[in-house]
C-alpha cells in the first residue's frame, strides 16, 4: 500500500471563539469552555517553501496525497479504504435543460461505503489510532455510522453506533456487517447523541460525532482542495452544499482559505456557499434569515434525505459564518422537490444521487427562480452518498412494479 512519506505541518488546534490553544500530539475533543469546535492550524509558510502544487498531481489518488494538510503524523497510522478523488462532472445535458450551461457535480457516492462521510471518518479515525484510541463511539443519521463502523474495523477498533430506528436499512447493515454494536433509537440524531456521550462518558469510549473531535473536518476539507485542483486552480462561482452538521460546507471553505494562504489559486474570486436544507429540519435556513449567530434546535424534524435530518449542529456558528463571509445563502426544500430532483438527475445525467445531493439541484432550481444566481455562472452541486443506500425511501409506488 503507497502510503505517503509526506509528513504533515499541523501546528495547533484552536478554539475559534476564546482563541485557546490545544496540542495536536494530545487526544483532543472540543472547547470545553466554549462548547464548541477546535479547528486545525498548518505552517502553511513551510508547506508553501516545500512542496509544489503540481507535484502533489503526481501523487496516488486518494484524499492523503495531500498529507501535508492532514493531522496525522506517522504516515504508517493512515486508515485508509481509498477514499477522495471523487469525480467532477460536467452536466450538459441537465444544464442545458434547466438553463445553467456550466453546471458541474461532484460525485461523493463513488467513495468506500457510498458517501462522503469516508472522507471524514478517515481523517477522525486515523488520527485516534495514531494516538492510541481503541474504541469508539458514534451517533449518526446513517452514513456517518457505517464509514466509522468500516474505518474502525480496518484499524481494529471496537465501534458502537447509535442510530434514529428509522434510519435507511442500508445504514444498518453495513454497520452491523463489520462486527460494530448496533443500537437503534427511538428519537433523532440529538437523542442518539445523548445516548452515545453518556455512554462515551460512563465507559471511556471515543466519540467522533461531527465536530466534537477535530478530524472528521479535515477529512472532508479535502473536497475543496480536488475542487480547486480540478479546475486548474480556478474555482465556482457557487457550491451548493446538503448541510446536516455542516462539516463539508465549512471544510471546503477552510480549504480554500488555505490555498489561498499557500499562493496555489489562480483566482482572487471566491465561491459564495449556499447550505441547502429540507423544509422539514432547516435550523440553518431560519438563523441564517433571522440574521442569528447560532440556530435553535429544530422541533419535530423530518425528511426522508436523512443526513439532513439534523436538528442542531454543534458548528452553528462556524456554518452561519462561512455562508456570511462568502456571500452565500441558505435555501430549504421540499422532499417532493428532492425526489423530483433525484429523478431529473437520474433521467438526464444517468445519476443515482443519494437524496440529500438531489436537494441541491431542487435549490439550485429555487435560487435560479429567485435570480440569486445568473445562467452564465458556474455553479457545483455536490452529491454527498449513493442513491442506492435509500433504496425503501426513493422509490415511490410507480417504480416498484
Ligand atoms: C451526513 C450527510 C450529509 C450532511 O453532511 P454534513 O457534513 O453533516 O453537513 C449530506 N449527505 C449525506 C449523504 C450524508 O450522509
Ligand atoms: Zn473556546
């Protein structure tokens, strides 16, 4: 297995609230001051002296070419399943019937276990293992479970996951599969949750849910890094992002904002980040609208795109920053909308999208109809997982027979 020499130039972690410093060489959660993330800082000074942009083309595919943005230090704890370098399409025929000539998509689905959680639970579980970490611990809306189940495995870890009993099938098994302790819960991701840090707590087991370990982040900054590489170092105009706990959306920023502190882009225009919700769990849609710092736990959640299905995320504040500061917005959507969606990217492109990819499409047809964005602009949907993991929901009674 070509695992990269290259070393990594994490510096710190930080509290981006109380500006806190946490040592990277330490197992770390999240600000207990605050109660909010830790964010990673690299010497971006050295990796800018010492390694070439284009080199790193060069490289085996996968998310830890780019080691030298990633946290783990020995090259020889990577846990890997040849996760990243997803595709960047081009849509021309979806394009050109919805009037948006340059639409492009990045297709997560083709990573191991079918989305984009991989990325992040690489990142997470590399990381713990590196320092020493043997059991962990998850509460997930589906995916996220199934990626841990899978990378702790692959390190020997014990894993338990906690998830919503109405959680596709397909999330079930593949962690079940893996030997991981499965408990289904009668409630949200919130009640997992609780159920999980209790228990995380009472045991000492590691909890990697979204953004209370700093890893999962990092993982999925990678997607804004293949972005800007696959465009020769140019980026979007728009990226719209299914948001849930909101990892990728502020990740891809982070990324970006890296590049440009690295003088790797060709171009001073940034992406404006859209956050794409279902009308039925939208806490980011209403702060983001009611001009608020954080969002409010969102009552009665519920929609059939389950990694949407967050009724608070615990980057509030990082997600309705990210949105302000690239002049981006947030859009929510019907699930009618997202299977419609699902179907047009399907009948058009030949994309079995997981729903909550589907839903960027539906809000792109929304923001168009707003004339929030111009037909000449060049606009990134992300698809985030495979439609094929949501088989019992996708399918209305039509295509059954
Ligand atoms: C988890 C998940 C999301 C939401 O991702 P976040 O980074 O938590 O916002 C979107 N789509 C799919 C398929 C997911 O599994
Ligand atoms: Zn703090």
């Amino acid at each position: 297995m070509a695992h990269p020499t290259h070393r990594s130039y994490l510096l710190r972690l930080e509290c981006p609230q109380c500006k806190r410093v946490f040592d990277p060489h330490q197992l770390q959660t999240f600000c207990p001051d605050c109660r909010g993330p830790l964010v990673s800082y690299y010497d971006l000074e050295s990796v800018r002296r010492h390694t070439d942009r284009d080199a790193l083309a060069a490289r085996p595919r996968g998310m830890w070419r780019w080691a030298e943005l990633l946290p783990v230090f020995d090259p020889a704890k990577i846990v890997s399943l040849g996760e990243g370098d997803s595709p960047l399409l081009c849509l021309p025929r979806l394009g050109a019937h919805i009037g948006m000539p340059h639409l492009l998509l990045k297709d997560e689905s083709l990573n191991p276990t079918g989305s984009f959680k991989a990325r992040g639970l690489a990142g997470a579980i590399s990381k713990a293992h590196e320092l020493g970490v043997e059991r962990v611990i998850i509460p997930t809306a589906g995916n996220a479970g199934g990626a841990m189940a899978a990378y702790a495995s692959r390190a020997g870890m014990q894993a338990a996951v906690y998830m919503p009993k109405d959680t596709p099938q397909a999330n079930m098994l593949e962690t079940r599969i893996t030997g991981a302790e499965v408990h289904l819960v009668d409630g949200l991701i919130s009640d997992a949750a609780a159920l999980a840090g209790a228990r995380a707590r009472d045991e000492g087991w590691f909890d990697v849910s979204t953004f209370k370990e700093p890893y999962r982040l990092e993982g999925k900054k990678v997607m804004g890094l293949e972005i800007a590489e696959s465009l020769g170092w140019q980026l979007p105009d728009v990226i719209l992002y299914p948001t849930g706990g909101g990892t990728g959306l502020v990740g891809i920023w982070k990324a970006l904002k890296e590049l440009e502190a690295l003088g790797w882009l060709e171009t001073k225009s940034f992406p404006r980040m859209v956050a794409v919700q279902a009308d039925g769990c939208a806490p980011v849609v209403k702060a983001f609208e009611e001009n608020a710092d954080t969002c409010q736990m969102w009552q009665g959640a519920q929609t059939l795109a389950s990694g949407l299905r967050v009724p608070k995320s615990f980057a509030d504040r990082l997600i309705l920053e990210t949105l302000r500061e690239s002049g981006g917005t947030a859009v929510a959507v019907s699930d009618s909308d997202i299977l419609a969606a699902q179907r047009h990217l399907a009948t058009a492109e030949g994309l079995f999208v997981a729903p909550e990819g589907a839903a960027t499409l539906a809000a792109l047809q929304i923001l168009q109809r707003r004339q929030w964005v111009r037909p000449d602009e060049r606009v990134l949907l992300l698809n985030t997982g495979t439609g094929l993991k949501y088989l019992e929901s996708s399918f209305p009674e039509e295509f059954a027979h």
